[in-house]
C-alpha cells in the first residue's frame, strides 16, 4: 500500500497497520514509525496477498487416488518443499488473464499457491483478444500458505523455445528449466550454474504427461495431468496436474523439480502447443 506521489513529506497512519504512523519521504515508505512509546524504526511488512482457492480436500483426494493412481502413499512435512505428492490446480476462468493455481498435499492439505505477477493492462488486452500470449514473458510467484514468497519464475517473451528462470526469494538465481528441442517428445533441461543436474521429457509429443530426470538420466518424479471434469474442460482453461515425487531429493534438484511441477501449465505445457 503506498500514498499517491504527489503527497508532501510527512507523518501519515502506518499502511501496514503495525504503528500508528510512519514517514512518508515524498516518494516512498520509510522505516521511520511513530506510536505512544515515541519514534522508532521498523521495515514495512507487506500485507500477505490471500491463497489462491481451487480445491475441496475430498476432491483433491480423489484425484490423487482414482485419476492419478497414488493410493495409501504418506509422508511429508506439510511444506512445498518436502511432500512427495504435490497437487496442482488451476483457477478455473472463462477468460484466463492471469494465470492462478492451488498446490495440495495427497491429503487435500493445501501448501500454498502460484500467481503470475507484473501484468501491464496491455498485455492483459492481448491475452483476451489474441493467442499471442504464450509467445509473451511470463512471471509467476510460488507463495506459503502465508503469503509469502518462496520461489520466483520467469519466463522471458520466446519464439521457438523457451526457459523458466528460477530464483530464490532475495532474487538470487537458483537455475534455469530450458527447452532442448521444438520437434517431437518436448525435452527440458535444469541447468545450475552451468551444469545439467536434471530435465523433463514429456511421454508424447502432446506432452500431457512428463517424467523428471536427474542428471543420470534416472526418473526421480513423475507429472501427470488428471481430468478436470467436463465443465471445465469444455468452458474453461484450467488444468490439473498431480506430481509424485519418488524418493527424497538434494538440493539444487528437489528446488527445481518443485519449480517444474508448479509452472507445467503456464511455462512448460503452454509451450508445446
């Protein structure tokens, strides 16, 4: 939340609710904060944007289970990052403008949520009157049940392939999902630092459904795309995807399997159309 610009200098009620004031320097939010204690400093926290809401738990249990064919598979810690079953789920829209997705465990417990971020009101135009999206840059936020950022994807505006870039929530860049090829079964690679430690490769040329490699080539997760219902196969353009994830896995790996299984829609499965 900030005050428009042109606003002079001042002492102002705190946006973010902590103070009962804080400094405004003309053009932004300042750390400076005022209450009944007296002046103090303290950053402004941003207000945590709401999950994104898809999926009831029995219907996510049900994907799992009868669509995916992943029954009576437990553990996880209830984080992004250490469940071995991630269920993704597409906001469903007549007109897709911006791209929002629900992450469940096997259980139906939702983990957090993907949003893509930094739309102009142009592109939002082209997206509505025109195909031209998937050839356009892509961001997207994968965010906790708090809000709070945990990975960054960017795809930048692509012509034949494509790559996510991934980075961690200070903006260091973790490693890149770039595409291998444009005719046939679509192949990414995961390059960190310059070294491959992983890849995907869809099971047909359709590319429904990908298998994730590590860097030996050995399956480590699967991705499969469940049926979504035929109301919303026929009127929206929501899909759905359950991610098995087969055995614990080291970083950089695990970070960049995690980002695959959360943009398969909007970076990667958009691509092979």
């Amino acid at each position: 939340m900030t005050t428009p610009s042109q606003t002079p200098a001042g002492w102002y009620p705190d946006p973010g609710g902590q103070f009962a004031q804080r400094y405004w320097d003309g053009a932004t939010w300042t750390e400076h904060v005022a209450g009944p204690q007296g002046q103090t400093t303290s950053p402004l926290q941003p207000v945590a944007a709401p999950a994104v809401q898809v999926s009831r738990p029995e219907q996510v249990q049900k994907q799992v289970q009868q669509q995916a064919g992943i029954a009576g598979f437990e553990g996880g810690g209830g984080t992004l990052f250490d469940s071995p079953v991630l269920v993704v789920n597409q906001k469903a829209k007549l007109i897709e403008v911006t791209n929002e997705y629900a992450v469940y465990d096997q259980n139906g417990t939702q983990l957090g949520s993907v949003v893509e971020v930094g739309q102009s009101a142009l592109k939002k135009a082209v997206r509505i009157l025109s195909n031209y999206d998937q050839f356009l840059s892509h961001r997207l936020e994968v965010r906790d049940m708090e809000g709070r950022v945990q990975l960054s994807l960017h795809r930048p505006a692509k012509f034949m392939k494509s790559k996510v870039i991934v980075s961690a929530p200070d903006g260091s860049e973790v490693g890149t999902i770039r595409q291998e090829n444009a005719i046939g079964k679509i192949r990414f690679a995961f390059e960190v630092g310059g070294q491959r430690v992983g890849g995907i490769q869809a099971e047909n040329w359709r590319a429904w459904d990908f298998a994730i490699l590590d860097a030996q080539g050995t399956e480590v997760a699967r991705i499969k795309k469940t049926w979504e219902g035929l109301g919303k196969a026929l009127f929206t353009t929501a899909d759905n995807y359950v991610v098995r994830i087969h055995q614990p896995l080291d970083d950089p790996l695990r970070t960049m399997v995690v980002a695959a299984a959360v943009t398969v829609d909007t970076a990667l499965k958009q691509d092979s159309n």
